[in-house]
C-alpha cells in the first residue's frame, strides 16, 4: 500500500481539486493522510466532507501546535505513516491519473535491481500551470534548465527534486524520521533527494505526472524558469543574501551526514559530500577550487556566474 501525505494549510481554494485528482487515480491501493497545520480557513470542512464519503481512505491529524512550515509539516507526515511507499501530495496541485500507477512500477523496478532495503526514491517531470490549470510550460525541467539526467553534485547545490512527484519506499522513510531539526534543512524534499542519492537509488520519469499550479501563495514554484529573471532577482537580492542560501545548503549536507554518517554514502561522493559540508568555512579562493574540482555548479550560465562572482 502507498501512504499519500498531504500536508494542508489554509487550502481551500485548491484542495478539492487535488482530492478528486487523488480519488481518480488508476492505481487504487492507497491510504490519504492529511496533516493540517491550523488553517483557518474551509480547508477542514472540505476535508471532512470528503471523510464522510471516504472513511476508510483518509485519515486526518490535525494537530493543534503547528510546525509553521510545509518542511516540519511533511516530516511529521512522515513519522506518522506506516505505509511500504509514501507519496507526496501538495494540496493545490492537481495529479494526472496515471501518476500513481506509473511511480509505482518505477519503485517496484528500482527495487528488483536493488534490493528493498536500500533508500529508494522515485521522482517525475511536472506540466507548470497557472491558478486556473492553463498551461504555462510542458516541463518543469526543461523551464527551469535542471538536468534531466541527475547526478548528486546537481542535487546537493540546487534541488530538481520537487516533493509532489516523489515517492519514496520504507527504508528511506525511516531515514526521513531522523531529520528532527527542521531549522537545519532547506526543505523536506531537497534533503530527501539527497539522501537518496547518496545513500541508495533514485529513478526519474522524464514525464510530466502532475499539474504544477502556480499562484501568489506558493512556497516554492517555478518562479525562476528565465534565466534573466533570475539573475535580477539574485542581484537585487545582494550577495550576503546569496551566501546565506549557500551557508544554509552547506549546512543541511553537514546535517544529514551527522545524523546518517559517512559509511554508507556511495564511495563515489564521500568526499565530496564531506568537503560540500565544511564549505561554510571556507574563503572565496576554497569555495572556488572546490566547485572546480567537483563540478558542483548552478544550472544556467547567468546562476553559475553569480555563484562563482559572490562565493
């Protein structure tokens, strides 16, 4: 069985929209946990009235000490599920019907070549639309120029991991349950993705499997897709700005290498993963040759120049 998370928080514009998309999936064997974070909006109505016509499919936690964060808001999902799988689910995006389906036999592939006790993650492209799910881009990917072929050294400096695509087996799952300092991570998804690839297997379905709906209130989205846009909004920004994002992305490695160690990471990124973390203490001549050396770059030319002006 997959555990669906969703984490909610003052969603009812939307939320209707991604329960009939959940419910209308081809793929059947599937438990809906819903975790709110004090809305005070309709959102629990709408919920509840879903639990009237559904009991036996979703479970609700409403917890009344909020964690303030979607972050804290999934990793308690997490610790709260017992499924086999976990998929994740935002609660305004809207899925196509065979996204469960689909995810599903990549993770059953993953784990006929790996084993079932190794971290597995399973992750797609998205089709980005706007609020009223008119298409704005066919490809996550491709608009924000990520890799669709991914490596660690990609990961680690700029996620392409988006949470609503993945799902993830029991083993990393439990790996998750670790990660308690939420104010050492950047977001679940970004730190889950790296755990995946350096410590077990992860897939990649070159196919949009989600309606990534954007909107004034998403916390992460596709708000970067031209390069340009990018560049003015980083240089406004301001460089100590830059290198707080970069302090913090250093940081959330040195974290999850604290609580997992070293012994299991993939021979391969040992070293990389171990010199990334101790970045934060590194002068602009150290950050520089170490990008260098391991190719750990932003994607696009205009991000990969701020980057190396503003290491």
């Amino acid at each position: 069985m997959i555990d669906i998370l969703m984490a909610t928080y003052n969603g009812d514009a939307h939320i209707r929209q991604q329960l009939d998309s959940i419910f209308a999936q081809s793929f059947t064997d599937w438990r809906l946990i819903i975790r709110d974070d004090g809305s005070t909006d309709g959102t629990l109505d709408i919920i509840n009235e879903y639990m009237a016509f559904y009991p036996d499919k979703i479970k609700l936690i409403r917890d009344y000490m909020p964690t303030g964060s979607a972050k804290g808001n999934f990793l308690e999902l997490i610790r709260a599920s017992e499924g086999e799988y976990m998929a994740f689910a935002d609660q305004d995006d809207v899925w196509h019907r065979d996204k469960l389906a689909k995810s599903y036999e990549a993770m059953k592939e993953l784990e006929l070549q790996y084993g079932a006790g190794v971290p597995l993650m399973v992750h797609t492209d998205l089709n980005v639309v706007d609020e009223r799910l008119g298409q704005l881009a066919p490809s996550f990917t491709r608009l924000m120029k990520l890799p669709v072929k991914k490596h660690l050294r990609d990961i680690i400096i700029q996620n392409s991991v988006v949470g609503c695509t993945m799902i993830i087996n029991r083993t990393l799952a439990d790996m998750c349950g670790e990660l308690r300092d939420v104010s050492r991570i950047l977001m679940h998804d970004h730190a889950i993705a790296i755990m995946a690839y350096a410590y077990g297997h992860a897939a990649y379905i070159d196919a949009p499997l989600v309606d990534y709906r954007q909107h004034g209130d998403n916390q992460v989205g596709a708000k970067e897709g031209l390069a340009l846009f990018s560049f003015v909004r980083r240089f406004k920004a301001g460089k100590k700005h830059f290198r707080d994002d970069m302090d913090a992305s250093y940081e959330q490695v040195a974290y999850i290498l604290e609580c997992y160690g070293r012994d299991f990471v993939k021979p391969e990124y040992d070293a990389m993963l171990a010199g990334y973390a101790r970045l934060g203490q590194a002068g602009t001549k150290g950050k520089r040759e170490f990008y260098k050396k391991y190719k750990i770059y932003k994607h696009g030319f205009l991000k990969k120049l701020v980057q190396i002006l503003w290491s």
